[in-house]
C-alpha cells in the first residue's frame, strides 16, 4: 500500500473488514488492518458502510478525527514494527509498551510522533525525517 490515494486507503479498510465479516481470506495486510479495526469498535459502524462513507470529509477543527486516518497511522506502526523500520522503533516501542502495560495505548504514542512527522514534512515539502521521528519515539519511551 505505497502511497495510497485517500480513496484506496479507505477502500483497503472497507474491503479488508468485508472479507473478514464474510469470513473470506484475508492478505497479511489485510489481517493487520483487521486487528487494528477490530480494536476500535467506535469505527465498525463506518467500516460496514462504504457507500456512506467513502467521500464523507472529516474535520479536526470541528473536533471530528477521521478514523481511516487514524487506522492507516495503527497500520503504519504495525509495518515499521515488523520491520523494525527506522531502525529502533522496536526497542522505543518495547519502551514505551512497559510504560503504558499495553499494546494499544502504546501504539497510540508512536502514532502521536508519527502523525507530527508527516505532518512536519507536508508543512516543510520535504521527505519525513525519520531522526527526528525516531527522536520523538525515545521522548515517549523515556529514553533520552
């Protein structure tokens, strides 16, 4: 899923949540996608209404979070985890999962740093900057 298009991402999450609901096979991908919707329940009523959904805007001003963007950024942590990649994440996760005792809220920190880092690099028009990135992770980790 390189770079998908908001549209892809979001159908990526519909089809994968389908299959599952429809106990159809899933891709490795879609597994991680599954596990990350099925520990948000908040979002399972979105997930089984892609005609409804799938052009709906969300705004952060008005307090609104969009939950394929926050499931993308649960997926991304579990791909960089399972590859360790940058280079450390492992251990600031492993870090940060004994301060918190638990995989979800530890997560949620990574994703914290993660979303500043892109978001830096779509404010600055430049590749994310995965030092600082990595930084971050160690903040949250108590590792400095």
């Amino acid at each position: 899923m390189f770079n998908p298009s908001r549209d892809q991402a979001r159908q990526f999450f519909f089809e994968a949540w389908r299959k599952y609901r429809h106990s159809e096979p899933l891709t490795a991908l879609e597994g991680m996608g599954v596990q990350v919707a099925q520990a948000h329940a908040e979002y399972h009523a979105v997930l089984d209404a892609p005609e409804q959904y799938i052009e709906q805007e969300y705004f952060p001003e008005m307090g609104e979070t969009n939950p394929f963007l926050h499931l993308s950024l649960h997926l991304s942590i579990l791909e960089q985890l399972s590859i360790d990649q940058p280079p450390g994440i492992g251990a600031a996760y492993k870090a940060v999962l004994t301060k918190h005792g638990e995989e979800h809220a530890a997560q949620h920190d990574l994703m914290e740093c993660l979303a500043e880092t892109v978001w830096r690099a779509q404010r600055d028009r430049t590749p994310p900057d995965a030092e600082a990135y990595l930084e971050c992770l160690k903040s949250r980790a108590g590792m400095k």
